[in-house]
C-alpha cells in the first residue's frame, strides 16, 4: 500500500490523501487551498494527481478545507463515488453550491481589474452548476456501518463530534492475504460540547492519521461557556448596546443559537430579538433539523421539550437582502450573529460599519481568527480598522469566547489517541496543523508512550506493508 500527502501536511487547508491499494486509488478528502490568492489558484486548478485515475473518494465531513474542491475533482475528470454520513452529503449540498458562487464573484472581480489593464480574463475554479453536478457522485451511509469503497477496502465511519455529520474513519484493508487498519481521525471534536455527540473512542488501528489544529494549545473550561455568555449579554444590555456576533455558518451559528436558547430559557438573559442574518447559516441550520440522529442526550431531551433548539420565540432568521437592509438600522438592543466567521466578507461587514463606533455595543468574537483578517484586528482591538475602505474608530467592546472550538485541543487529542493499542500502533501521521502544532503533539505523543510518530511533507509518499 503506497500513501502519498497531497495537503493538509504542515497546514490547516487544502486537505487531501491518496491510498493506493491493490492498483485502485482512494482519496481521503478533496479540500479547498485557502492562502495567498495566486498560490492558491494554482493550488486548487492543478492537483498532484489525475482527477480520473482516483477510482473512489471518502470525506470526513463538510467544511471547505475538506471537501471544497471536490466540484473541480470532478469537472477533471473523476467519475467514482464520494462516500460519507448522511449530515455531510446533505451540508455538502448547500457548502459546494455556496463557494461556487463565491468562486464565480471572485472571477468577476478580478476580471474587472485584469479588464482595466489589458490582461485576459480568467474562468472560476469552479461554478454552482460545477457543484451541483458533483452531488451526483455522493453515497451516504450512517455511522458504524461498514461499507466497501474498493476491491479489498472497507470504510466505517464513527462520530467525530466535531461538525454535524463528521466522521472518523476507519479502513480495513486486505492484500495478499493480510489485513491493516488505517484510522483518519479527519478533524475531531471535544468532548462535552452542546449539540453534538462526543468523539467516538476507538482502540484498534495499525496506522493512525491525527489532525493538530491545537497542538500545544488548550481551550478555556466550557462549563464556565454560558455564564460568561450571560454575563457578557446583560453587561450589553444595561447599557443600552447591540451584540454582534461573527460566526462561521456550520457549526459556530447553531451552537451560538443553542447556547443563547438555554439562556433564556433558563431566565438567565432577558427575552432580547435575536437575529440570524447569513443565507448560508439559515440553510444550514435547516440541515441540522433534518439530522437529530447526531444530536448528544441533552440535546435530545431538550428537543422533546421545545421541538426546535434552533427556533424560539424571539428568534429571527433574515434571509433576503431586504430584511438585512432593516436589521442594519435597527437601534434598540438585541444580538445579531452573521457571516462570515473572519469577517473577512458578507453581511457581518454591514453590521460591523454601523456599530463599532457605539461604545455601548460589543463585538462577541466566538471563532479562530486568522492573520491578515479584519477578525484578527478585531481581536487585537486596533484603535481604526477599514471597512469597504472607510476608516471607523473602533469603541465598541471586544470580547473572545475561545470555549466555543470545535477542535479538540492539546489534551483532548492526547486524550483521544492514548486509547489506542501502543503495541498494534505501528506510525502516527501528524496532519492538519501548522508545523509548530504538530511538532507540539509529537512530544505529547513521546511523553505518553508513543514513539513511531512523523510529521510529513505535502508530496511525501511512504509504502506500508501490510
């Protein structure tokens, strides 16, 4: 068995593996490069590999680092099948459709500017048509049942409680009369969060791949989450303020909405209108009500009294353009949550430039914001940030809720993996965290006994025997 890392090695982006098993080849996820934008279209137009030599494909779940390229996968010329959860086909369906249309904004935008100078115009990566004929390659299963992907190759996928729909995968490979079992942890989840199950506990795997995201990091204590929250909310609200809150659509949104569910049901915060204003987080928060089967026990009792942990009285979802237009001038107190997470785009820059400058609002900041993003100067509370190139004095309060992630962290990863056999344990494939979080990890990995650990390089490709 040959593996070859073709992305997500040494970086939180663009993953992608290809197996190659008795002739057949099977990519583990199809992410979408996110990066400097000419690396990144070179990245994500030209793969490592040929689309149509790859026979089937298995996704861990739906957020863009991981299936967001699976439109060009197969507008190049792959023509297997895309195996997953139910959950992650079905947020697949509204993702891929919705970062095609950005793929074909950003296309239109830069071919304004190449217009100006002369230069030729360039083609999207990929369409929304591209998109939705990609979902015609997906078959989904439930969690904990094997299904074949190969000749020799079963997958079973177990909860990852990471996003809605998330998988770990296990392999089981036979060639030449022996059999091998490859773990991918895809990106996995905490422990005791809302909503969501836990990270499924496995023991049994001869080659391990781990995500690293939080190597050498540790999150804040979640049990603390909503008083905080609360505390945050009625500050807020005794000085007359507005929350606004950036949040990625997957995920963060729901999370928050439950969060602030339990509050006013529990008459911790007052009955104030709460606002959800991004296309894509209505869409997929409709996905979530589809899928209860991954909800945690609480979640499920709390569903049996309520009906919808997504949907109460003074909540609001906003879906068109005009009704965004209305939230905008809205003047009294209330929370607005709105994409997207980065604030880097979308309705949230609205809501930004009509509210930074009010000291009496705050900006909840529940998400990873990365370097260069406006989110980060948020985070770092820069004394006048550019919103669609107009300076604002930033005099609203800024407050980072970190307990929020949805990766494990440090200890929960060292937690996760040291239920697996050390003895059957032949390697362990750091991935999916930038080199520093990964190096962290593997000495994590040494102190509890785990020695056979590498970290490898995007192109590197090792033979296993099985």
């Amino acid at each position: 068995m040959e593996i070859l890392f073709c992305g997500g090695t040494r970086s939180v982006t663009g993953t992608m593996h290809v197996l190659t098993v008795r002739g057949k080849k099977i990519l583990l996820d199809c992410g979408l490069y996110q990066g400097k934008r000419m690396e990144a279209a070179e990245r994500n137009r030209h793969f490592p590999f040929d689309p149509a030599g790859i026979d089937a494909m298995v996704l861990s779940h739906a957020h863009i680092d991981h299936s967001g390229n699976i439109p060009q996968l197969t507008k190049l010329g792959f023509s297997g099948t895309i195996f997953c959860t139910h959950a992650t086909r079905d947020l697949c369906g509204i993702m891929l459709q919705d970062s095609g249309h950005i793929q074909e904004m950003d296309a239109e935008y830069m071919n304004k500017k190449r217009a100006r100078s002369g230069e030729p115009p360039i083609t999207p990566i990929y369409t929304a048509r591209d998109a939705s004929r990609a979902m015609n390659q997906f078959a989904s299963t439930g969690y904990l049942r094997p299904i074949p992907v190969a000749d020799g190759v079963t997958a079973t996928f177990y909860d990852a409680g990471h996003i809605l729909g998330s998988a770990i995968t296990a392999l089981d490979i036979e060639e030449g009369g022996k059999s091998l079992r490859l773990v991918f942890s895809g990106d996995l989840g905490r422990p005791h969060m809302p909503i969501l199950r836990d990270p499924a506990i496995l023991d049994a795997a001869d080659i391990l791949f781990t995500e690293s995201t939080y190597g050498g990091r540790f999150h804040d204590d979640f049990t603390t989450l909503n008083q905080r929250l609360a505390q945050i909310v009625n500050d807020t609200c005794a000085r007359g303020g507005k929350i606004i809150v950036p949040a990625f659509s997957v995920g963060r949104t729901q999370e928050v909405v439950y969060a602030l569910h339990q509050l006013t049901l529990d008459g911790h915060i007052p009955e104030l209108p709460i606002f959800v204003d991004s296309p894509l987080s209505v869409n997929a928060t409709q996905v979530f009500r589809m899928h209860p089967e991954c909800y945690d026990e609480e979640t499920r009792e709390l569903l049996a009294e309520t009906r919808d942990v997504f949907g109460f009285g003074k909540l609001r979802y906003i879906e068109n353009v005009e009704e965004s237009k209305k939230l905008v001038r809205h003047k009294k107190p209330c929370i607005i949550i709105s994409a997207s997470g980065m604030c880097e785009a979308g309705r949230i820059l609205h809501h930004l430039r009509n509210n930074v400058e009010d000291e009496r609002n705050t900006i909840l900041i529940v998400g990873f914001m990365a370097e260069h993003t406006l989110g980060r100067r948020l985070v770092e509370k820069v004394p006048e940030i550019r919103i669609f190139g107009e300076e604002f004095r930033l005099a609203a309060q800024v407050v980072k809720l970190n307990a929020f992630s949805a990766h494990a962290d440090h200890d929960e990863l060292l937690s996760w993996i040291n239920h697996y056999d050390p003895e059957r344990l032949r390697t362990i494939y750091i991935l999916h965290g930038e080199y520093a979080q990964s190096e962290a990890l593997a000495h994590g990995l040494g102190s509890i006994g785990y020695s056979q650990v590498q970290i490898p390089e995007r192109g590197e490709s090792v033979e296993i025997q099985i």
